[in-house]
C-alpha cells in the first residue's frame, strides 16, 4: 500500500473520531445544562458533578485526537527513511507498522496497521534500526524487512 494512501486514510480515520468526541461533549454539554434543580438537592448535584467530570475527561480526549492529527499532518510523505523514526512505515515479518501517532491497530482497506510512537516499548525497540536489522519483543524475534 502507498504511504500517501495509508495517512489519508489516517486522517480520515482521525477526523471521524474528532467528529464523534466534538458531538459526545455537545451531548453532554446540554445534559449538565439542560439539567433542573429538583428538591433532592444532594442528588442533583452529584449528578451534575458527575457529568462535568465526563466533561472534562471528554475535552482532553477531544484534544488528545486534535493532537494525534496534527501529528499526521507534519509527516513527510516524501521523504526516504532508512531507517526506523518518526514518520517512517516498517515492514516486520508479520506486520506493518507506522511510527507516528499512538492510533493503535488499524485496518484500512483490509490491510491490518499498528501505528505507534516512537515511545512505545516496540518503538523504542526498533530507534534507529533498519532493513535487515532484528528485534526481539515479548520474547519474539521480528526482522525488519523494509523501512519506508
């Protein structure tokens, strides 16, 4: 698969989850406001607690994903990459893997992708490795047999 492709197919992976925090904290939004005092004070506020903090846990989702976008946006699709670093797709013996943003497994097209960063366990494993070059993860051997 082109790497073009695959980041396109990212971004609208993203964007779509963007889309559905962004109408989850509207949601929640009129909830908390559309919300009335009843006379059973202490449950009405605990309730109206409770959804600020699903608020709140929903804005810093909202934000992790506008960050992970960002993040697809500054790759450069052009560039060669000899070897494992941000941007750069890898080819294992049994899978494919794009160091960039943590999206985790993804399938696009009926093609299965791990997109991690280079912070992850295996992303660190793999810092500054290229074709040809082994690493063992979980007590696995993988060879890495291309970097794009």
């Amino acid at each position: 698969m082109e790497k073009s492709i695959l980041i396109q197919e990212l971004k609208t992976i993203v964007e779509q989850r963007i889309l559905t925090a962004k109408e989850d904290l509207q949601s929640l939004i009129q909830s908390r406001d559309g919300d009335t005092k009843s006379s059973a004070g202490d449950k009405y506020e605990t309730s109206r607690e409770m959804v600020q903090r699903e608020i709140e846990r929903m804005h810093l989702q909202w934000k992790q994903l506008q960050h992970q976008y960002n993040q697809l946006e500054q790759l450069e699709l052009s560039r060669v990459y000899v070897e494992c670093q941000p941007g750069a797709l890898v080819q294992l013996d049994d899978q494919w893997i794009l160091l960039g943003p943590a999206l985790g497994k993804v399938t696009i097209q009926g093609f299965l992708l791990l997109s991690i960063s280079m912070a992850s366990p295996i992303g660190q494993l793999l810092k500054r490795k290229g074709a040809g070059d082994e690493i063992v993860f979980q007590k696995k051997k993988k060879r890495i047999n291309q970097v794009l």
